[in-house]
C-alpha cells in the first residue's frame, strides 16, 4: 500500500494535463497521447509544451502518422 502511494505521488507530480469525469474521475496513471484527425489543431501545442513529445520524437511520429 505506501509503494502503491508513492507511486501515485510521483505520477501526480508528472501529469501535465487531465481530462476525467464520471467513472473515471478518481483514475490514476500514465498515457501517451495519440493523434488523430479530430485532433490536429492541438498537435503543434502538444509538440511545444510536452517534452516527452520532443525528447523521443514522439510528436515528430504524430505529425508523420496524421499529416
């Protein structure tokens, strides 16, 4: 139970952006943003504001896959 909490702490700390209501609003983890077509007009900004997109080249695929 603590390593599960400490877990969750540190998770908490790296989420740069949550969207979750309903079943899933006390949800916690990691997830790798997908693009698609409907999505487009926020790759740019996910590509500038989330590091983990340029770091691995994350947002470059993104762009490739849906372009």
């Amino acid at each position: 139970m603590d390593a599960s909490t400490d877990v969750m702490a540190v998770i908490d700390t790296t989420v740069v952006g949550i969207t979750s209501s309903g079943w899933a609003a006390e949800m916690h983890g990691l997830s790798i943003w997908w693009a698609s077509v409907d999505y487009l007009k926020y790759l740019p900004t996910y590509i500038l504001e989330v590091q983990f997109a340029t770091d691995t080249s994350w947002g470059a695929l993104q762009s490739a896959y849906v372009l």
